[in-house]
C-alpha cells in the first residue's frame, strides 16, 4: 500500500467527512451533464432553417447571427435553472448565495476583474503593441471609435458579447460547479484540464459548417483548420477555468474571453508592418477558405460589410495608398517595429507566467489548489 493511500485513510479516520464534503453526483453523472448541455448549446443550430448554414446561407449572416443567439440564451437559461436546482435541492447546506457564488455569478468585485484582464493583456503585450502603435489604433482606442466599430455589426455583437458571455455561462459557470459536486472536486488540476475539453468539442461542428460553405475546399485543409481551432479553444479553455476556479468570478472571464476574440491570435513569425503583411492574420468571423467563394448573407450585410471596411481602414492606418496619404514605414522602421513586437511577446508571456498565481489569488475561490 502507498503511503499516500494510508495517510488518506487516516485521516478520514480521524476526520471524517461531512455531509458537507461528500459529492452530490458521481463522475458519470456529471459527465453525462455536461454532454447534455453542450449538445443543447449546438444542436439548435442545426434543427431549425434559420440556424441552419447551407452552401448559400453562411454562419455570418445577420439573420443566422440574431437565431443563433436568441437559441443558445434558451439553453443558457435552461441549464441553469437545472444547475441551481441540483445544488439547492441536492445539497442541503447550501444556501441561494452559495449557490450563486458557485456559479461565479457572485460576488461581483471590479478588483478582481481588472487583476484579470491585467493578467491577460500581459500575454498579449506583442499583439497590443502591433495594434496601438504599429498599425495606430491608440486613437480610435481613445475616442471609442473601434468600440463602436467593433459592436455596429452582428459579427461583432456575437464575437465580443453574445458569445462570450454564452460560452462562459455554459463551460464554466454551468460544467465547472457540475463537476465541483463530483468526486473530482478534489482533483482542481484534473478538473481544470477536463471541463474545457468539452468547450473544445463544441466548436467541432464548425467543420460541418465550413464543409457546406466551402465545398471546394480539400477535406485535408479543412480538417486542419478544426483542429486547431479546437486546439486553440481547449488551451483557453484551460486558462479560463483555471481562472474561475482561482477566483470564483465568472464576469473576469467573460471579459478575458471578449479580449481574445478582440486580440485574435499572435503571430509567432514574420515581419511586423503596419499593413499586417508577413503574418498570420485570423479575423474573428470570417471563414478561412479559397477567394471567390459566394455566399448568401441577406439584405443586412451591407451594412456589415461597410463596418469591415471600416475597420479595415483603420487597422491599416495610413499604409501609403490612396491620394494625399503618407507615405508607408521605411524598411528599417519594420525592421525596429518586427524586434520591438518580438522582444514584447517574450516579456509579456514571462510577465504572465509570474502573474499567473499571484493575479488570480482570491478569497472567493471555489476551489484551493
């Protein structure tokens, strides 16, 4: 016998557990929950004509964008209604403000958000630096022009508001506390690299649909792109429980969420210009896919269009094109700009690191690890 395994032994000996301690649900059960919820977050997209892509219906269209979302509020609504009814029916302890509390919907602390959202942008100080003085977004960040940019389409009300606000209320305001009642509360490590898995598969399905919109496109680049996609949703996933467990806040990660989808992903390789060129661009809501590809969007799109344009205008700053702009960057300042990023990704991602315990220590926990 290991003598972890007697130690465990003497102690619920000499301490047994209470009530209190033992779990609510077994690990199959809370499984099986979990399964349940996420296919009421993603089956609806497909069960009704709206939702529902095709090759000339995208995923983007305003129309889809409005259905989806009121669909996936439902579900929210529905799981947790059931989620609080297991942990005040089944636990008798535990109180409405408990209950809240697990669900990280309270207590509400401005300090704890903004710890958060330090700590994230620490990760991300590379991209801040290449979107604020690279491509000269400081501006519009200061008159709130790129706010409003950002939030006058659907896309962006969906990337940076419905969907972050609805993905984190069902993976982990509802999965996490589901498993909390489980045997495996008392593994947080373990809990903190499972519950995201099924935040990852959620976005499989987004394979199905780039499938119907592109049906040009080889299966083998297709299935690449969902694999990373579910790769780098799962490895978010981490970080965002991780986060929720430490500090028991769902509002911080909701707005760590938004600010990913805002930041999009670093680049990891080429030249920092202020036109972007050299890199590895990823727009949030737009498809990866061969040009040319016709999609059929409905009468709104034109005014997401003109919003894209926008904000592509703005991202590239005055790049050199167009009568009376400035001329584009020297070589050399690309060059300054390409070491400057680089040496800022390294020291933000090292900032992160050693943030990464003290940032999110909280007395509001769910959890100590």
């Amino acid at each position: 016998m290991a003598p972890t395994d007697m130690l465990r032994q003497w102690k619920d000996y000499y301490y047994p557990k209470t009530e209190e301690d033992l779990p609510v649900i077994s690990t199959r059960a809370a499984a099986g929950l979990s399964i349940a919820y996420t296919l009421l977050y993603v089956l609806p997209f497909y069960l009704s004509p709206t939702t529902r892509p095709s090759p000339t219906l995208s995923r983007d269209a305003p129309s889809v964008i409005r259905a989806r979302i009121r669909f996936v509020t439902a579900s929210c609504i529905i799981s947790s209604i059931l989620t609080l009814y297991i942990i005040t029916k089944q636990t008798s302890t535990t109180s409405p403000l408990k209950a809240l509390h697990l669900l990280g919907w309270y207590p509400l602390s401005a300090l704890e958000i903004l710890r958060i959202q330090l700590l994230t942008a620490l990760l991300f100080l590379g991209p801040l630096f290449e979107k604020a003085i690279v491509e000269s977004q400081w501006r519009s960040w200061i008159q709130g022009a790129s706010i409003y940019e950002s939030l006058s389409s659907w896309i962006g009300w969906r990337n940076y508001i419905a969907g972050p606000i609805t993905e984190e209320i069902m993976f982990r305001s509802l999965l996490v506390p589901i498993h909390l009642l489980s045997p495996l509360s008392s593994s947080p490590v373990l809990l903190t690299f499972i519950c995201p898995l099924y935040f990852g598969i959620a976005h499989i399905h987004h394979f199905y649909e780039f499938s119907l919109t592109h049906p040009y496109t080889p299966l083998f680049p297709a299935l690449l792109r969902s694999l990373f996609q579910f790769a780098y949703t799962t490895l978010f996933g981490w970080y965002a429980t991780f986060v929720f467990l430490r500090t028991g806040s769902l509002w911080s990660v909701v707005l760590a969420h938004a600010f990913c989808n805002w930041i999009g992903l670093p680049r990891f390789w080429g030249m920092v210009e202020r036109n972007g060129g050299g890199g590895v661009v990823v727009e949030a809501g737009v498809p990866i896919g061969p040009p040319g590809l016709k999609e059929k969007q409905d009468d709104d799109d034109d005014a997401t269009a003109k919003g894209r344009e926008r904000e592509r205008f703005s991202r590239a700053g005055n790049d050199g094109s167009g009568s009376g702009s400035r001329p584009g960057p020297s070589q050399s300042t690309g060059i300054s700009w390409t070491i400057a990023y680089y040496i800022l990704l390294v020291i933000g991602a090292v900032a992160f690191w050693m943030g990464l315990w003290p940032l999110t220590e909280s007395k509001t926990g769910l959890v100590p690890f």
